[in-house]
C-alpha cells in the first residue's frame, strides 16, 4: 500500500504543479464560497467552505434566517459541485491522455446535480447525527468517531460521478466498495487533508495575528489544499482501472 501510494502521490502532485494556475482559477468558486458561507454565518459554522446548522440554533431562527441560509446553502453546494467537476474532468483528461470532449462538457451539469445530491444528503445525514448524539453523555467523541465513519465510505462518491458517470445511489455503492477494497488507501487520503491543513494553520498562526492568520487558512485552504486533495482523490479512485495507471 505504501508504495502505492507513493506512486499515486507523485502522480498527483506532478499534475498539481504542472496545472497549478488552471486548478488555482477553477478553484476561486471555492472562495466564492467561503465569502458567501462568512456573510450568513450568523447561526451557522463554517467546515471546508460549506455551512452547516448549529443544532443549538434552530429556536432562535426566523423565517427570514431560514429562507437566507437554505438559499445560501444551495448557491454555496452548487459552486462547489460545479468546482469538484471541473478539477476531476481536467484529472480524467490527463490520466487518460483524451480530449475534454463536448459530450463530457455537456455532462458537467448533471454531474453536479448529482455532487450536489450527495452533499445534500450527506449534511441531512449529519443533522440526524447531530440530533441522535445531542445529549448523550460522550458526545464529545461519539459524534466525531461516527462522522468520521460516515465520511470514510462517501468521499469518494465525488469521482465516482465524474469518472464512471455514476448516479447519485450508485456512486455512493462505488464509494462504499472502494473504501471496503482499498480502506488503508482511503486513510492515506484522509491523513493527508489533516496533515496539509495543520501545516497551513501553523505557518499562518507563526507569521499573522488573530484573527488573520484565520482568513488566510481559508484562502490557502480554498485555492491550494482542496484542489489538491480533489486531484489525489480522483488519482486514487482511478487506480481500479489498470490501463489508466
């Protein structure tokens, strides 16, 4: 496994730094993003750009807060949909050596339906953990071990909607099998978002001060890490084909 991943890392980052500038502008959605998660942030936090109702929260929202956060939900979900197609048809382009193709563009839209589909799912998912965990007596841990969990079979649902043009269910079942069949990959994956973002937060913590070193992360977070961890996911999801590797 280790040399596997060895092996998908190098690709990954070689196609990072030779396409920097192109994922760098398709990343900025992501930004977008971020801003827009910043201005309605009133009764929600902030997780990878996307905004997520606080359970302790709901009492205290009106129509009005409801309405502004189920819109800026949707407009948030869908530029990071769209940003997620975009980068994993650039990396299906080059690790296949074809031609972004019109029926590919064309299908760039229904592709982030169903990306958004799954994010969807995925926060009501969370919600329902949320609620399930409100007060049991180690929620502290419970609820991060579950989410976790949760995560470690969905998150490659994203490439398997671009790379094998997979609906919303069977892009789930493709993620879950890839995560049963190559679980240390998965984890390799995961450890590396959580060793990239500490490294950011770090540097950004030494050389600026509260709360800038903050907006910086995101910034860094939004343009660099992302993108890169969006190009070594598809990377590695494509490593089930042999004649792709």
């Amino acid at each position: 496994m280790i040399n596997e991943y060895k092996r998908v890392f190098g690709y990954s980052l070689d196609f990072y730094l030779k396409k920097v500038a192109m994922l760098a502008f398709f990343a900025i959605p992501f930004v977008i993003a971020v801003i827009i998660a910043l201005l309605v942030s009133n009764q929600t936090y902030l997780a990878s750009g996307a905004p997520f109702l606080r359970t302790e929260s709901l009492s205290e929202l009106s129509i009005t807060d409801i309405i502004v956060a189920v819109a800026a939900y949707v407009i948030i979900m869908f530029i990071i949909s769209s940003t997620i197609v975009n980068i994993n048809i650039i990396v299906r382009s080059r690790r296949t050596l074809t031609d972004t193709t019109t029926e590919m563009i064309n299908a760039m839209k229904s592709h982030a339906i169903r990306i958004f589909y799954i994010s969807t799912l995925a926060v009501l998912i969370m919600f329902i953990i949320q609620l399930v965990t409100y007060d049991l007596p180690f929620r502290t841990w419970i609820y991060p071990i579950l989410m976790l969990v949760f995560f470690f079979f969905i998150s490659f649902s994203f490439p398997a909607v671009v790379i094998d043009n997979a609906s919303t269910g069977s892009a789930l079942e493709y993620s879950v099998r890839f995560a049963l069949s190559k679980p240390l990959m998965v984890i390799a994956w995961m450890l590396t978002g959580v060793i990239l973002l500490l490294v950011v937060m770090i540097i950004a913590y030494l050389l600026f001060p509260s709360p800038y070193w903050q907006y910086l992360v995101m910034l860094l977070n939004s343009i660099i890490i992302l993108p890169f961890l969006l190009v070594l996911q598809t990377q590695m999801y494509m490593e089930k084909y042999p004649l792709a590797r």
